[in-house]
C-alpha cells in the first residue's frame, strides 16, 4: 500500500485525545474477548454435524476491525474502503480495484461501463452479442440482457466446466462485441487462446472471478487477463464483507466509467464527503448546464448508487491479509477430496484443472454416470449426502436457457449444449472451504463410497 501504514484500530480524526483511545483499545480488546467466549468449539460428529458446501471463517480480528469501522461512525465508503481497494488491486496485480455491494453488482458495472458513449466507437451498442455460457450463475448473463445486448450461449468442457474454445470461435459474427464468462468453482478458463482471440478480433474480454479468487493461469491472476475482472464477498466466498464484491483492471477509461456508473453516474471523481478535489470544481461547461456548473452535480451516465460502507471494506480487509492461507486450505482440500474419490472412476467423473492453471477452487464438482438403468443418479446420491448431513450445491443454473427467466428473451445457441445439459442433470459438488478439515473430508469421502459400494 502506497502512502503511510494504515492504521485499522485507531483513527486519528475521532480518537484526539487520549481517553477516546484507551476507550478504543479497550472496547477492542473486550470484542477479542466476547469472540472467543462466543465461539464454540466445534466438535465433529460424523452423520451430525453439517458439513455446508460453503461457508465463511472469521476470527477475532474481522470483527475487531467491523467494530473499528463501526467506532469511526463514518458509515459510507471511506478510509476502510479506500485501504482495501489499494490492497486488493496490489494483490490482484492490476492498476485499479472498485468495490461494489455485490458481485453481481460488479458484472453489471463491468458490462454497463462499456456501453458509455465515453468508449466511442469501441463501446457496445444495443443489439450487439456477447458470448457466454449456460452453464452457470444467473447474474453473469442478467446484466447482457439488462444492458439491451444479446447473451450468445455456447457449450462448456468436461471436465473442467469451463467454456469450450472452438466454440466460442464458432459463435462469433459481425454483432459479436464481447466475451462474458465466468471461471467455473474456481477453475480458470482457457485464458491464453482467449485473451488472443479477444485481441484479435477487438472483442472485449470480460472475467468473472467471483469464484475464483486467488487462481492462476500461467502464473498470474485470474481477473487481470481480461479488460475487467469481477469478485464476490458474499459469505460463501474465498473472502467476504457480508454482501460485496469488486472491479478489477489496468484501463484507465474503464475505471473512470465504472466508478461513474458505481457513484450515480456523476462524472466528478470526489470520494464521499469532499468536494473540489480536482481544484476546478466551478470552471467547467458541460452539455447544456450553465457554465460553471458544479463538477459535483455533473452526470455523465445515468447511474447506480452500488458502493459499499466502511464496516463492509473493514472486514474485506481483515480477510484478505488471511487470504493466502484460505488458498492453501482450498486447494489441499480439493487434492484431498480427489486422491479420496480417484478409485471411483467410472462412477463419477472427477473434476480436472484447465492445462496451465492453478485453480484456487471454490467448489468440488462431481458428475454422476448415469446408473445401468440408463437414469440419473444425482439426486439419490445428493439424499444419501444430505442423510449425513453433507451439503451440496447445484452447478447454480444448469443451463441458463432453460430457466424460466429467460423465456422471450432475445438470445442465440451456437452448437448443442450437450455437456451443459448433463450438468444441469447430473452435476454437483460439495465443499472444499477452509472451515473443513481432515477428518470431515474422509468422512465425506467414505460417505459417497458407500451410496456406490
Ligand atoms: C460465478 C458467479 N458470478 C456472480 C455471482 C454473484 O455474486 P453475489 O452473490 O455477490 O452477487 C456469483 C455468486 O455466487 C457467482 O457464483
């Protein structure tokens, strides 16, 4: 972080004196204490305790943090928000990092923030197509639509969930102005031959990371390979805020634009609570408001209000100093559930990280072969799971088309979406979250043996 060290616990603009900081630090340290006499200790039960798919892992520290931002009474986005935005584009390597109040929020900003009149003849107009997949969460395909411009579905590989190369090739045509596709649980998609692709062509690429934050392709970081990356701080998430979520990238026109479509659509860049930072706050003209006009009532975009408050960023902040360690649990879980199910191949389709990746997972997914009788098998195996209370989740939308959202919206599939349709009716997968350990994933392991055994 650039700057002085940022200092979570104190704030000199409230805590003047010194009696407002010993109070500070006692209150602290009280929320230390009351946090660890709150939290039981958990004792596993193997077929009584639930194991959730997901789950969030916090310790003393976020709610310290929470609290802290909480004393500051600032509320809106502010020195919280500010700290993590610098840390979380330092760790994503990219010039800028936007918080947002969701990740889905975050898609809509990435896609509305390049249908702005700023972008000139590069933007995305009504009726151009963006290519995706069907295979995942609604709101990677919501803000396509939203935005008037035609979702393009084309199917995704096994096993690795991900967006099948050829056929986004096939898929493109003269309308086709971007790429929108998410890396699935975790695992990358194949980056390098659609970063070319996109440059190509001049397509715009868009990564959703949601679930993937901390995964490599060649060694760098998902989310700074496409023209803008987006995250999740849901609670289900490698780190959360609660609700949040972020924009990642290195264009400067990007950033501007999507901060404007963020902050109301203003076009002044002052952060909450100040005015004239640009120091030309009343010498300017634009379009046909008087001249002068305040740079603060200035809006270039029609806009959102999507930012997110101090006590949101301030446990963001917390999580992420734990981030890499989260990785290293996510992914020596995953090898564990893996090395665990290998033997059931056949049974299952176990799944495979994309050539050149590191995934930092999110999720374990598994596709069940369909039984001798020709029938599918998942969901009696996901009521053999729940019976020992082993959470699962759905590859979320299955195939995105057939959902009744979409009815009578204007969309097209290129090719079958054969390996979509076999998620939607034989895939799911359970968690590889750092609140599991050891003996909760043999248990796991040993519990979806028995359903084939
Ligand atoms: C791939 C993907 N994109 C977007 C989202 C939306 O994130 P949020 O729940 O923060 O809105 C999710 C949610 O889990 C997701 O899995």
């Amino acid at each position: 972080m650039s700057g002085p060290e940022f200092d979570p616990i104190t704030n000199d603009q409230n805590d003047r004196s010194q009696d407002s900081k010993r109070l500070r630090k006692e209150i602290l340290d009280k929320v230390e204490s009351y946090f660890l006499s709150v939290k039981k200790e958990r004792q596993f039960v193997p077929g009584r305790t639930y194991l959730p798919a997901s789950q969030k892992v916090l310790d003393a520290s976020d709610v310290q943090y929470l609290i802290s931002a909480g004393l500051d009474t600032w509320l809106t986005s502010g020195r919280f928000n500010d700290a993590f935005e610098d840390r979380f584009a330092s760790t994503m390597g990219t010039k800028y990092a936007l918080t947002a109040n969701s990740g889905s929020s975050a898609n809509l900003l990435a896609i509305t923030a390049l249908t702005s009149r700023k972008l000139g003849n590069d933007r995305l107009r009504k009726g151009d197509e963006v290519v995706t997949v069907a295979a995942g969460f609604p709101t990677t395909v919501g803000p396509i639509v939203q935005n008037g411009l035609v979702p393009v579905f084309v199917d995704v590989d096994l096993p690795t969930y991900n967006i099948n190369t050829d056929a986004v090739k096939e898929a493109i045509g003269e309308r086709t102005r971007a790429i929108f596709v998410a890396h699935t649980l975790g695992n990358p998609f194949d980056l390098g031959p659609l970063r070319r692709l996109c440059s190509d062509r001049s397509l715009w690429l868009i990564e959703d990371c949601c679930d993937a934050l901390g995964s490599r392709y060649e060694g760098k970081q998902v989310g700074s390979w496409g023209d803008i990356g987006t995250f999740s701080f849901y609670p289900a998430h490698h780190i959360t805020m609660g609700e949040g979520g972020a924009t990642v990238t290195n264009d400067d026109r990007l950033a501007t634009l999507m901060e404007s479509f963020r902050d109301w659509g203003r076009d002044c860049r002052c952060p909450p609570g100040r005015e004239n930072v640009c120091g030309n706050r009343f010498g300017q003209k634009f379009g046909q408001l008087p001249d002068g006009y305040d740079h603060k009532y200035v809006y270039s975009h029609l806009g959102y209000n999507l930012k997110i408050t101090d006590m949101q960023a301030s446990v963001g902040l917390s999580q992420l100093r734990k981030l890499p360690e989260f990785i290293k649990k996510r992914r020596d879980n995953f090898s564990r559930l893996w090395d665990g199910l290998r033997d059931l191949e056949g049974e299952i389709m176990l799944p495979q990280a994309t050539a050149g990746s590191d995934p930092s997972w999110f999720g374990f997914p598994i596709t069940v072969e369909v039984g001798a009788d020709g029938q599918s098998r998942r969901r009696r195996l996901i009521e053999h799971l729940d019976d020992g209370r082993i959470g699962t989740r759905l590859l979320f939308a299955g195939n995105m088309t057939k959902q009744p959202c979409m009815e009578g919206i204007d969309h097209r599939v290129v090719g079958e979406l054969a390996n979509t349709d076999q998620i939607m009716y034989d895939s799911f997968w359970v968690g590889v979250h750092p609140g599991l350990d050891d003996e909760m994933l043999d248990y796991m392991v040993a519990k979806i043996k028995t359903f084939f055994h």
